[in-house]
C-alpha cells in the first residue's frame, strides 16, 4: 500500500463502471483501485507516473477528474468532453511541461495557470480551475521541500478562505488570486508546522 497523505481523512468513491463505460479505452490509467475507493495517494501514484513518462496525460485528467467528481453523476460525460478537445494529450502537456520539473517555482505556477485559462493554449472544455487547480497539485506539490506549493483552489476552498488570502467568491480566479492562496497556506502550514496541503485539507470537509 501506498503512503498515505497526511490528514487525508477518507478515499473518494468512484463508480469505476461508469467511467469506463464513458471514456475512451485509451484514457482510463493502470492501478487504480477496482473497488472504486480512491485516495489522494492513488491519484499521486498517477501523476508520478505521468512525470516519468510511463502514464499519459490522457491517463492523468482522467485520474484526477475521477477522484475530483467521485460519485457525481455527469463526472464521466464532462471528462469525456475534456478529453474529446486534446485526443493526443498536446494541450495538457504543454501546460504541465514546466510544472513537471523537480521543484516549479512561482514564476512556473503562474505560466501553469494561465496556459490553461487560456484557449489559444491549453484550455478545455469543463476544465476551470476549480478542476486544473486539481491537476496542478497533483503533478505538481512536492512533499517535505517547502516553499510555495500548488494547492487545490474551488468553490468549496474559496468559501472558506479568510479575507487575507486574497482570493474572491467568484469561480473564475486569476493566477494572482490562486498565487496570493499559495502564499497564505505557505505561512499558515510554516506556523502550524504542517504540510501546505493539510492547510487545504483542513479547510475541506470530508476529504
């Protein structure tokens, strides 16, 4: 078994037979779980993969969107359509190219985020960044290094974000807005003495 993330507090259900029903056979990754039960760990284990060239970026939306919908009923038919908009995997790649590097500063961050808003360059359909955000931290957080680190921004995060971490009610942020978060969980992590993304975790309920 893989490590498990710290603070994470339960898997994500997916109905993995919805999901291979729905998404072309060439998308679906390699060792995720049968049961359905996936944790952060799982989708982490992917994007490392990712990182060494043994996973497609097809594999990893793929991952990262099963574990970011769980059990929502549209989860397969919006990853589809994602998927459906970069059949080669060329636009997810370009965004992660230097995120996928062993240690993405903030200047890398920012490129990152806004190649995605973009649609001359890698935007896709019913990507925005309450998902990429998603994608971001998964290739990108490194563990036990410090620093700046790509975290999960949505709607559930920003609506409980104090005033001081710089980010708006809106679900359409700018780089600023998720760099201004970084920076706070940052500080937040430096003063607990935990993990950026346990700052997040702890804001999140249930996962």
């Amino acid at each position: 078994m893989r490590d498990p993330v710290p603070e994470e507090r339960a898997p994500v259900t997916v109905r993995v037979d919805r999901w291979r029903a729905g998404l072309p056979p060439d998308a679906w990754p390699d060792g995720l779980p049968a049961s359905g039960e996936v944790w952060r760990r799982d989708v982490f284990a992917v994007a490392e993969a990712y990182r060494a060239g043994s996973a497609s970026p097809r594999h990893l939306l793929t991952t990262v969107l099963a574990w970011a919908y769980g059990p929502i009923g549209y989860g397969p038919w919006r990853a589809a359509r994602s998927l459906d908009a970069d059949p080669e995997g060329k636009r997810l790649s370009y965004a992660l190219e230097e995120v996928s590097a062993p240690a993405p500063d903030e200047g890398v961050l920012r490129t990152a985020y806004r190649r995605f808003r973009d649609p001359d360059e890698a935007r896709l359909p019913w990507l925005g960044p309450g998902l990429f955000t998603k994608v971001l931290y998964f290739v990108g957080y490194r563990r036990g290094v410090g620093g700046v680190q790509p975290l999960i921004l949505d709607r559930v995060v920003a609506s409980h974000l104090p005033a001081e971490a710089g980010v708006g009610r809106q679900n359409w942020w700018s780089s600023e807005e998720w760099l201004a978060y970084l920076r706070w969980a940052t500080e937040q992590a430096r003063v607990r003495g935990v993990e950026p993304d346990e700052v997040e975790m702890a804001i999140r309920p249930g996962r």
